[in-house]
C-alpha cells in the first residue's frame, strides 16, 4: 500500500486530532512504516522504517535502493501547536545495520535501547544497541548469552529490586518472554509464559504499568488481535 509522512497529533485537552505542519527540507525523512519512534520531554525521535520502492530511499550516492531506510536518528521539535521541523541527529560509533521492526524502549531522557528488527535481506536480526543522546553516541551490545533474533516485537522496561530489566516477547518467540539485562549484556529466558490468545501475535505494542516491585502489568495489542491485559 502507500506509505504515509504526514504528522498527527492528539490534544489531550479536548482529545481531538489535528494535522502538523511540517516545511519541506532536506532533513525532512521519506514516508516509511515499520520504524521506531520514541519521545523524550517535547521531541520526538525517529529511527529505522521500511520506505518501499520510493527512489533514494537509502538517502546514500550512488548506493542500490533496497526499500530499508538509513541507520540516522531524526529529531522532530514542534514548534507550536500546529507546526514543526525535522532535524538530522548525527551521532558517533557504530552504526547499527539497516533495519525496520526493530522493539525501542527508553532508559531515561537521553538514552534508548533497540534490539533486533529485519534486515535487507529479510533476516532476524538479534543485536542490540544503545544511543546516548546527550554524548550523541551509538553503543553495540554484543549479548553475552545472545537468543533468536526477532522483529515487530516488543521490549517494556520494569524495574526488579532497584535493577533496570527490559522484557521482551512476542511474534516468533511465541510464548517465551525473555529478560534483557543491557547494561551487564545478559539475556535469559524466563519462567513467565504469554497467555495463548497473544503468544503469536506480530506487529506487537505493549505499554508498562508497574504496580509493585516485582509485579508489572502489561497491556498488549498486536495483528488482527484486540488489546488484552498481561501481567508478569
């Protein structure tokens, strides 16, 4: 189908959805689907996505469009209520593959984590990455117990005992769910299973309400699935 750019945004006010202006410029990313977006404080941040068959794609000279936008971040600041600008975030280290699907999730204002995602050649990626926007750094994880690659996906991130856990489950995985340590680059499998209706489910989003301290409370949505509740 066609691929969309434009922007809407929901007022949480009056709840009602209004069109952003957005100038046309040559920081301005090409429509895509299948990318990560994540807001930190007033700016949203853009990565990955699948552009298709639209001609430079690759966004590279000379470089052989194979429908997998660039490995850049894209920052959008809104600048009042109906308007914004997108802007190219260069960042330092290396740059993870191309990729779309990939799971995000956020660690704090200025940092995030991705894992995983569809390569060019439809592979399952199973890699990881950090990006620290205040040091404008990409940081790879080479997992020391690496699992099976995945994509459409989803990591949610809870804290255990004071420690900074992210799961993640769904399509492929079926109905394990792993734990993902990113800072000590850990991986295991835990004993928690997905409720049968949801174990299958790609195109996954999930959203984290941790109740207790060892206790969070997923709510998930996925393909042609309607929203059901989890809790690990």
């Amino acid at each position: 189908g066609n691929l969309h750019g434009e922007l809407h945004c929901l007022n949480s006010t009056n709840w009602e959805w209004f069109d952003v202006t957005t100038p046309t410029s040559k920081t301005k990313p090409l429509p895509r689907c299948s990318c990560c977006l994540w807001v930190v404080e007033s700016r949203m941040l853009m990565f990955g996505g699948y552009c298709g068959d639209l001609p430079n794609c690759c966004l590279q000279e000379g470089a052989e469009c194979d429908g997998i936008a660039n490995s850049e971040i894209y920052e959008y600041r809104l600048g009042n209520e109906r308007e914004g600008r997108w802007f190219e975030v260069r960042l330092n280290g290396t740059r993870p593959k191309p990729r779309y699907s990939a799971a995000t999730a956020t660690i704090s204002d200025h940092q995030a984590v991705f894992h995983g995602g569809r390569s060019n050649s439809q592979e399952f990626l199973n890699d990881g990455f950090i990006i620290e926007l205040e040091r404008k750094v990409w940081i790879s994880i080479n997992f020391a117990t690496p699992f099976t690659g995945n994509a459409s996906h989803c990591l949610c991130k809870i804290s255990v005992f004071d420690k900074q856990i992210f799961l993640a489950f769904g399509n492929i995985w079926q109905e394990n769910v792993f734990a993902v340590d990113f800072k000590n680059r850990q991986t295991y499998l835990t004993e928690t299973t997905l409720k049968e209706e949801i174990s299958s489910v790609s195109s996954f989003r999930a959203y984290c309400v941790q109740d207790k301290s060892t206790q969070a409370t997923i709510f998930c949505a996925g393909e042609s699935k309607k929203g059901v509740l989890h809790r690990f």
